[in-house]
C-alpha cells in the first residue's frame, strides 16, 4: 500500500491516531498505530492499533466487542497525525473508554482539578467478561 | 498547579494535545505541551504549545494572529492525552493550519490515495507576513 509511504512514522515506527465518532462528532480515544496496524484497520475497514503496553497488535473490541467502524481516514499537513471518523459499535451510544464512558476525555478541569464529567454507561467488569 | 502533577508526561517531557474547535467538533490540529506550555495555557486561556522543531514554547497566533481560545481542557483515562475545545480566533472561518486550511486534516484517503480536500482560505504568504 503506497499510501502508508506517505506517513511519517515516528521513531518507533509509530503514527498517533485521534478517533472520532462520525455522528456525533465527540473525540472518543487516542492510540496509536504501526504500518501493520494501518494496514489491517484499512483492509479491514475496523480500527486496529498497536498497543504500546503490551507490545501487539490490537484489534480495538476483539474482547469487548466495541469495534470501530472506520468511516474515512484523514493525514494532517505534516503527514504524522492520523485522524479517524468511526462508529463505536457494540452499545449505544458507543463505548470506548476501557472504564465503560463513552469517550476516554472524561476528566475535565475545573477551578484547576481533574474531575470525572461522564456517567460510566456500562460496568467494565460485564465488558471484558465474555 | 497541581493540575500539572496528575499528568503522565511522556520521556521527553511532553503531552499530545488534540485541539478541537467548540462550535462545529472539527478536530483541527495536533500538537504537543511541556509543563510550561500548559501552565501558560491555563493562565492565558490561549494555546500555548511546545513546538519540537524549534525547541521553544509557541504561543499558537503569535505570528498569525490565530488565536485559540480555550473554553475547555480534557484528560484522557491514562493521564497521558489532553483534548482542549477551542474557537480559532483571526480569520472567518478559523484557520488552524499553517497551509492556510481551516483543519491540519485535510488529506483524505480516497481508494488509497491521500487527496487533499479543503479549500486554502487565505495565502500562507499573507499569514505570516505581519
């Protein structure tokens, strides 16, 4: 795939990619992603990262069954940024955050503290059950 | 600020910040924040970056004149990615993007192919020629 000659990978041979839910608009998650992973997400027409952590490809909702639907795919203009339209599948509204929330930016800062905004949709323990 | 403590800078000391724009939800730009950068963004309630290219504090407009205003600072659910809802001052619609575009993610994949897709609405040269 020529097109993943075009990114600028990073030193570890990484890109950050923003994941943003199609409908709404709201930005749900950050992560990134190797060639492989880009490959895949594109073939597959689903978000597949690389997880840092623990050092494999990632198949975003493989355990949960909160698959991303890639909708498009954008570059920024200096080719190191990957932005991602999705629909957070599996529940609705969607689920992204590991801690059951819609969106993974639940901390807001107020009068300079971090504090949790969003309600917890679903238990995280009922979602990596199966 | 204690606010600055609860992050999980990263080796080089940075953060990624995604800066999206209040009114509409686009995502218009990427960039990354020293302790410094967002103790200074806090108090401004503007955008100040920490450029890596140039190894120095960017306060983003400085040169363009395009502000952004900060209505909202976010967290991620590992302390490690920050999401800031922005109005991008200077010009109607705002200009992020040092092309000229509205939004840095203006490159679509299109059948394999990164095409550009939005409009220039004003001269790079004109930009930064104050």
């Amino acid at each position: 795939m020529n097109c993943l000659d075009d990114i600028k990978w990073d030193a570890a041979g990484l890109v950050p990619v923003i994941a943003q839910e199609h409908s709404s608009g709201d930005v749900l998650m950050f992560a990134w992603m190797n060639r492989e992973a880009l490959k895949r997400t594109i073939e597959l027409g689903e978000a597949v990262y690389w997880s840092r952590s623990r050092g494999k490809l990632w198949h975003k909702g493989e355990e949960s069954g909160h698959i991303q639907k890639v909708h498009e795919l954008r570059m920024d203009c200096d080719n190191d940024v990957l932005l991602m339209r999705i629909t957070q599948q599996g529940h609705e509204p969607g689920i992204a955050c590991h801690t059951g929330r819609h969106s993974c930016f639940y901390q807001r800062l107020e009068n300079g503290v971090w504090t949790a905004t969003e309600p917890v949709l679903k238990d995280p323990q009922t979602i990596y059950s199966k």
